[in-house]
C-alpha cells in the first residue's frame, strides 16, 4: 500500500489522488513507508511545545497577564490617568535633573 509523500497517508492500489489530501500520486511520488515527522532546527520554544489552543482557559490567562500590554489613554479610569501622569512628571524630573547636572558638569570643565 503505497503512502502519499506529502501527508503520509497510506492510500489503496490504483488511487491516483490521496484520499487524504489531495495530491497526486504517481510512481515517483510514492514509496512503501510513510514519512518521518521532521524535527524543528534547533532548541523548540515554548509555543512550539504547547501551542495555545492546547492550554487550558486559565493557563491561557495567566499567559496573557505576563505580557505587558499598553492601554489608550481614552480606555483608563481616572486612577490610572493620575498614575500615568505621576510616573510621567517623576520621568521627566528625573531627565531635567540629570540633564541639568551633565550641562552643569559641562560649564565647570569649560571654565
């Protein structure tokens, strides 16, 4: 019984299409054993060794929270809003700071 050599299904004598995917079959394109599954090229990631839908409902969530997602502005609530604000006027303190001590830092050694 020859198998396909795309899908590796065994298909009967005088089939000239596989049963199962189509393709045809022709003295050159069969052989008498099925095919070896290929093994990716280097170390698999995670997703290759348990794709998504495989998980379960919870696992899928606590995958999504790792991720760090940014929300638009116009979908915060007010207390986000404040905190983005917060961490945006400490950022920048922060860089006028640094800046000031580097143009500072500058001015001394010209002088």
């Amino acid at each position: 019984m020859p198998s396909c050599a795309q899908c590796g299904t065994p298909n009967p004598e005088g089939n000239v299409f596989c049963g199962s995917c189509g393709t045809p079959l022709s003295s050159a394109t069969t052989r008498g054993d099925p095919p070896k599954p290929q093994q990716p090229i280097g170390r698999p990631s995670a997703r290759t060794l348990r794709p998504q839908a495989d998980l379960s409902p919870y696992t899928q969530e606590k995958e999504r929270r790792k991720r760090i997602e940014w929300i638009r502005w116009a979908h915060l609530t007010v207390g986000q809003k404040i905190g983005r604000l917060v961490l945006m006027l400490i950022v920048l303190g922060v860089v006028v700071i640094f800046g000031l001590r580097i143009i500072n830092g500058i001015f001394d050694a010209l002088s």
